[in-house]
C-alpha cells in the first residue's frame, strides 16, 4: 500500500513537469505563460466589471412585458468565458502550419459572410452587423479579424522568396473589399483597425517609405472624401470636433469615469453607470472608473500595454518572418481595440461602437478574442530547450 501512495506522488510531482512529454506537458512548457496570466487577469477582471454594470444595463433594456434580473448579464458572460476559454486553449495548441491553414480557410469564410450582413443581417442599433437569430447571432468581421492579419502576413511573407509575387496588391484589393463591406454596415471603427493593421504589416514587411508616405497621403484623402459623402463619418467627425450633434454618449462616459475619483464609489455603488448607454460594453470602462476608481483605469491601461511590449520584445528573437508578422499584427489589433475604446471612454475620440477586449461584454467579442489570442500564444510558443547550451542540456538529462 505504501508502495501504490509513494507512485501516485511521484506521478503527481512529474505532471507537468518538463519531462512531461504528453501534449499538455508541452504546451505548458512551452506557452508564453506570463502572458497567459495577463490575459486570465484580464477576464477576471471582466467578468468583475460585467457584474458591475449587469443592473445598469438590465434597467436599461427592460420592458415590453421583458424583465431583466439585475445579474443577467453577468450570468451570460460566464457562460461565454466557459465556451471562449477553451477555444483559446485549443488553438494555442495548433502547430504554426495548422493554424495559418485555419485562418486562410477562416478569411474566405467570414468575408464571403459579410457579403450576407447587408442582406439577411440582424439590425441593432441602427447598424447591420450581425447574423442569426436571438442567442445564435454573431458579428463575422469580429471573427475576421484575426484569421485576416494571420493571411495577410503570410501573403506579405511570400515576397521573400520570391520578389516578383504581387502580393501588397492582392493585400491592398482584400483591405479595400473588406473595407467597402464593412462601410456598408456600417462599421467604421471596424474598417479603421483593419486598414491600421494592414499599413503596420507592410511597413514591417519592408514597403519602401516613398509608398508608406503615399498611403499616408492617401489615408487622409479618404477621411476627407468620408466626411463629405459617407454620412456616418460625416456624424462622428461633426459631434467630436464642433460639437455638432448629439454628443451624449461620450459626454456621460466621461462623467461617470470621473464620478467615482481616484479610488471609486465602491463595488455597486455607482450610480451615473444607469444614465449611461450600453454600460456593459461600449462604455464598461466607465463603469469600472465609478465603481473601482481611475486607479483602476490606469491599472487596466498598464495590462494593455504590457501585453503588447512582450509580444514585441517576444519576436526580437524569432527568425521566421510570417510568425514575426502575424504575431505583431495580431497584437496590434489586440492593442489598438482596447485604445480606442478607452480613448472613446475618455472622449478623446468619437464614439466607435467598439468593445474593450475581454473586459466588455459580448459572445462573438469574446469569442473571437479568444481565437486571436489562442493564435497569439501559438505563434510565441517557443520550446524552453531551444536556447539551452549543449553543457545545460546533457547536465539536465542527468
């Protein structure tokens, strides 16, 4: 008997253990794991915030015979975190050539859907971005997102081995089409971090600065073309610069942020988060600087930024340039989302319509940063005996 316990220990004391050569072994080994946890604590404080602003947003969406409990949505998010984090895991776990294969059958798929959104999309809030129906409605360019920054790399990474490959203008041709269909939704802010992410990918790629400058020039004629004959751009730019229109939004985000001080009302306490619209997801990050304070704030800024710097410095070291380019592209993305959002929270850019990743609520949102993020930590999985000395490695086997 003492000889079946003294096993069961030492089986329990080599789980995971770096001779643990099962597939969960080495996907624990060689996993970016400090970036792993900042993406737990991210959820973590999520599934806090959503709690938070759960009575807010069921008062708000209450009536016509419908009565939310004031935790409804707190209860949805955990269901969505229960589905999201096991995807991520899951992808994480995908060889590199398996998951660029996934994201190019995954960009085909999602930009034929867009094709469908104008027609058989679901209307919310005066924008069509979604299919499906009730629970089963997602947003496809939430999940395009990722799956087209893993293509474009891989396309753009081509013209290293061979020079002649048009590939910037079969990039540029999906950009604009994805684009225009994004437009039609419409979704500007969605279109804006799609054509950031592309230039980044060129210019880390090796794009000639006389075309970076060009595309520059570009960029502002299209916003100029935009606010002249695309009415939703025409709206936005107005409300932010001349305080034309309804500025409503961004004002009361404001004032709730600020209403709680440096240190907050207190979980619950809060109560400008029930003037203001969509609490639990384009303005939770006000909720959260009622409730919990701007210390709070600055604290989920510094998470951000965090995770962005260590994929960066991450790929100092990585040879291979499709990984070099879908790695800094997908954190980009990841970056940029979160600093619009908050930047529309603090009124320092018009209102977008766009969630703060894996804080605010949402099933495709979640969903689909979790795919990305799954990709993320595939792309910087990195084998810990890869940078090892021979001397380390043979004294390690021992």
């Amino acid at each position: 008997m003492s000889n079946f316990v003294e096993q069961l220990k030492s089986r329990s004391a080599n789980r995971l253990g770096r001779s643990d050569r099962s597939a969960l072994g080495r996907w624990f080994w060689e996993i970016d794991r400090v970036l792993l946890f900042m993406v737990a604590m991210l959820i973590a404080i999520g599934l806090i915030a959503v709690a938070a602003a759960s009575p807010a947003a069921g008062q708000r969406y209450s009536g016509a015979g419908v009565t939310f409990a004031p935790l409804h949505y707190f209860y949805r998010q955990l269901i969505w975190i229960f589905a999201a984090v096991p995807v991520m895991v899951a992808v994480s776990m995908l060889p590199r050539e398996k998951a660029r294969r996934m994201c190019l059958i995954g960009t085909i798929l999602f930009t034929c859907l867009l094709f469908l959104v104008p027609v058989f999309g679901a209307e919310v809030n005066g924008a069509r971005r979604w299919l499906g129906f009730g629970f089963a409605q997602f947003q496809p360019s939430e999940f395009l997102k990722p799956m087209f920054i893993v293509s474009t790399a891989w396309l753009l990474s081509l013209k290293k081995q061979d020079e002649s490959l048009p590939v910037v203008p079969l990039s540029a041709v999906l950009t604009g089409l994805i684009a225009l269909l994004l437009m039609q939704q419409p979704n500007f802010g969605e279109t804006i971090i799609f054509a950031t992410a592309w230039v980044m990918l060129l210019t880390l790629s090796g794009a000639p600065m006389r075309f970076l400058i060009f595309l520059g020039i570009g960029a502002v004629a299209v916003v100029i073309l935009a606010y002249f004959f695309y009415p939703v751009a025409h709206i936005r730019i107005d409300a932010f610069l001349f305080e034309h229109g309804d500025n409503y939004q961004t004002e009361s985000a404001l004032r709730t942020l600020t209403a709680g001080g440096l240190f907050g009302s207190g979980p619950g306490a809060g109560t400008h988060k029930f003037l203001l619209p969509e609490p639990h997801t384009d303005y939770i990050f006000s909720v959260i600087g009622e409730e919990f304070g701007i210390i709070a704030c600055l604290a989920i800024a510094v998470i951000y930024l965090v995770i962005v710097a260590r994929v960066l410095i991450r790929l100092l070291h990585e040879d291979d340039q499709f990984v070099v380019l879908a790695a800094a592209g997908l954190v980009t993305q990841f970056g940029l989302q979160a600093l619009i959002n908050m930047a529309v929270n603090v009124q320092i850019a018009p209102s977008k319509g766009m969630t703060l990743p894996f804080i605010s609520y949402g099933g495709s949102s979640m969903i689909a940063l979790s795919i990305g993020m799954g990709l993320l930590l595939a792309f910087t999985r990195r084998n810990p005996y890869l940078h090892r000395s021979p001397y380390v490695v043979k004294w390690s086997g021992r």
